[in-house]
C-alpha cells in the first residue's frame, strides 16, 4: 500500500525470519562481541586477500542465517546484496557457491536498508516464500579502494570514521514460521511494517574523510518524511537507528532535525557508535561501512525486538555515495538512507 510520498505499508507481512552475522577481531573486542554469531580473529577469513576475505564474510553469513531457519540455498527465491567494492566483487564472489538467483545492488553504507526493502516488497507481492539481503564491509579492503592501503600508515583525521569488518544476511519471508531440529514449530517475532525510499541529498561536502556530515542530511529528509507519510513523530519509536554517522554526523542530525521541529535526543543511536568502544578502542568518530548497520541489526537490534523490549523501531542505514574517480575529480558526496519500519509480533 502506498503510504505518502516515498513510503509503502504492506498487506500480507513479511517477516525476517531469521539474521547472521560475521565480523572480525576489533569487532569482537566493541560491545557486541559476544553477541556475533561468527568471529575470526586474523579478519582473513581463511582467505589470501581481504577482498576474497569479504567474501567469504558474505557466505558465512548467509549460511548462518538459512541454519538458524533450517532452510537449503534453493528454498531462497531471490538474493538482494551488495558491497563497497567496485562491480560488487565482495558479493558476487561470496554467493557464488549459494547458486541463488541475486540481484547486485550498491547503496553504499545503506544497501543492509535498500536490501531488506527490495526482499520486503518481493515477498509482499508474492514473488516467492523466502528472499535473503545481505551486505558486509572489510577494513582493509575499504582502505584499499577508497582512502590508503594499509602499508601507507597514513594518519586519519579527527573526523574520520573505522570501517567494519563484518557483513549481515537476513532471510526475509512470508511464513512466520519453521521447524527447529527437533521437530517443534519456531516463529518469528520481527516484521517490517513499512519502508520510506531515500532521495539522493547534497549538501556540497566534498570531504570524503568526513562522510558522517555528508550522510546527516540525508537520513534527517528520510526520517522526517518517514513521520510525515505515516503520520507519526519520534514518540511513535522506540528508538531510531542510523546506519554509521558517528559522532559527528549524529550531531549534525539531531541539529537538523531540532531546527525542523523534531527532538530525536531520548530516541536516537547510531550503529557507528554502537559496534565499537569509540575512545577506547580508537575508531576516532565511530564505525562505517556497511557492515555497521548490518552487524548491529542482526546482534543487537532484531533480538531487542523479537523479546519485546522495543515494540517499534525504524532502522535507517545511511549511505556516503562516493567512488575513486568522483572524490579524485572534486565532486562533492551525496548521501542516501533508507527507513525499515520492524515491528515486535
């Protein structure tokens, strides 16, 4: 159903039926360590590479995820996913083995949103039971496509934000439910109730060091067209989640939103600065990257949802919409953020 201006509410639930999650060892060492389903300590992943490491993070992922629902690859209709990387390597390389039917996508830090949108609005429609959205960022793979590769040792600004090392797989689906090992039927108690499409927004910043400014506007335009299209405010939300503005860009936001009418101050975190012990560990402004927004909605969000503790959430990854040639070239950075409405059911 057509909610507004950029916005859909859905008839016949989809439901995530089930998350995985993988990450690497300064994740492990953030305040949801405990909470990732799979580790590895050398951020290799058995891999040569780190971009062939991303990859196998994406597979892991989405084989966790279709175990915790006892579900084959083939059961899956459609695949939605998508990386930092240029032509999506990290994705296509990952799920290869999985033979799913996928559709590559590029959000930037945002694709964990765009993806569990597009798996949403398939099963909605009735294109098929099950899709799976999937993401996930590297730290040294970033570094190596967007900034400086490792070897350099350049010094990062104040400002700059640690990119994950991790990726997130949902399985989104029609069936509220399945059968554990045993036998007894399992339910899912996380449903999308609505989505809000970002709009590309640029404000002229072109410091890609600083991508928490650039994305802030963008995720106050979908948040508050979010409240306008379902005629609602903050206290409708238990809490709202961005994707990884870090410190400064959650500042730049609750700044826009106060001068707009809206207080988020009692209702906003931040992935980035959740994930990680942000002066602790030294990620300077907090954590990027897909992975972020991912990593945390599979361990820490969607379990807070699925006990009742929050009834409502609306999870807005935020995405620095940036390549080599278009920073080398002067070009400023927009930004885009799309908003998942999940439910407690």
């Amino acid at each position: 159903m057509i909610k507004g201006k950029q916005s859909l509410s859905f008839t016949r639930t989809p439901y995530i039926v089930s998350s995985g999650c993988v990450a690497g060892s300064k994740e492990a060492k953030g305040p949801l360590g405990k909470k990732i389903d799979l580790i590895n300590q050398d951020d290799l992943f058995g891999a040569k590479t780190w971009e062939a490491a991303e990859s196998e993070m994406q597979k892991e992922a989405c084989i966790v995820a279709l175990g915790k629902a006892h579900l084959e690859p083939s059961e899956v209709r459609y695949l939605y996913g998508g990386d930092l990387l240029r032509q999506g390597i990290a994705t296509t390389m990952g799920i290869e083995a999985l033979q799913i039917p996928m559709f590559g996508l590029y959000g930037a830090c945002s694709t964990s949103g765009e993806a569990l949108a597009l798996s949403a609005m398939a099963v909605a429609a009735g294109y098929g039971s099950y899709m799976l959205a999937v993401t996930s960022s590297h730290f040294g793979s970033a570094e190596k496509e967007f900034r400086f590769p490792l070897g350099y040792a350049n010094q990062r600004p104040l400002c700059a934000q640690w990119t994950v090392t991790g990726s997130g797989a949902f399985l989104v689906g029609t069936e509220r439910g399945y059968l554990s090992d045993e036998g007894e039927q399992r339910n899912s108690h996380v449903k999308i109730t609505g989505i809000t499409v970002g709009k590309i927004v640029d404000y002229g910043l072109k410091d890609s060091q600083n991508m928490g400014a650039c994305m802030a506007p963008a995720a106050a335009d979908t948040i508050q067209q979010n409240f306008e299209d379902f005629g609602r405010d903050a206290g409708d939300y238990d809490y709202i989640f961005t994707g990884d503005l870090g410190q400064i860009g959650q500042s730049i936001l609750l700044d826009i939103m106060e001068n707009r009418g809206y207080s988020l101050q009692d209702k906003h975190q931040d992935c980035g600065l959740i994930i990680y012990r942000r002066i602790k560990q030294d990620v300077h402004a907090g954590g990027s990257g897909c992975g972020c927004a991912a990593v945390t909605l599979s361990s820490y969000i969607l379990p807070k949802i699925a006990k009742g503790e929050w009834r409502r959430v609306l999870f807005v990854p935020t995405g620095a919409l940036m390549s080599t040639v278009s920073y080398n070239e002067g070009d400023s950075v927009p930004g885009i953020a799309h908003g998942i409405v999940l439910e407690h059911c």
